[in-house]
C-alpha cells in the first residue's frame, strides 16, 4: 500500500510504503516502482492511466478492470464531470458500496491475479 504523511494504512500482511505528503507524490512513488503486471487497484483514472501505459494491470475498488481500450472513455467522462462541476453545476456521487460490489472486485481481483501468474510463469 501507498500512503502519504497524513493518510497512514497498516494492513497486516501488507507493506504500506509513506512518501512525504505532497501532490501527487504517493503516485509517483508508485509509478516509480511499477514493474510491467503489476496490479494497481485505484478509483484514479489519470494515476490508471499511466499505470496500464507502464503495462500495469488496473482495477477500480468495484472490480472493473481499467484497460486501454476504456481508459480514454473514462477520462474523457471525467473530464466533462470537472467541467460541469466548475460551471457550478453538480454530478452524482458514487452510490453507496453493496455486498454485490465487494463479491464483484473479489472476483475480479482473483482473476487478474491467476492471469498475472500465469503470465509470469509463461515469460
């Protein structure tokens, strides 16, 4: 796990690596220690998108899988939703998370990981 100063995680059988508290500094330490199939879970689609053009593997906390082929789409959509929000307008926030979502990215997450096994074990 990823944290800065001011957001401090400890999960048992984790290791959480803090950076100096800053903008963006935690993506970018990230990013400076992915390796090609590692597995990011992020909600950020712009830290998403240099992950997978890194060769990461992306899923959101949902368990959809963020590729290059929806990326674009996902950015753009944000995007659109910043521009609104600066206009004054207002968008939808997320829905409350169900236990359908938590079965969802656990499947998910499963399955990445037997494929980014799989490939590891075919290179």
């Amino acid at each position: 796990m990823f944290c800065d100063t001011s957001h401090r995680m400890e999960r048992e059988g984790a290791k959480t690596i803090i950076v100096d508290k800053g903008p963006d500094s935690v993506d970018f330490k990230l990013l400076s220690v992915l390796k090609r199939g590692d597995i990011v879970i992020t909600g950020d689609y712009g830290l998403a998108a240099m992950c997978i053009a890194k060769g990461g593997i992306v899923i959101n906390h949902n368990g959809k899988e963020l590729t290059s082929d929806n990326i674009d789409q996902l950015l753009a959509f944000r995007f659109e939703s910043a521009k609104i929000r600066r206009a004054g307008g207002r968008t939808k926030g997320p829905k409350k998370r169900t236990e359908e979502n938590n079965l969802a990215f656990e499947t998910k997450f499963r399955q990445i990981c037997e494929r980014a096994i799989f490939e590891k074990e075919e290179s």
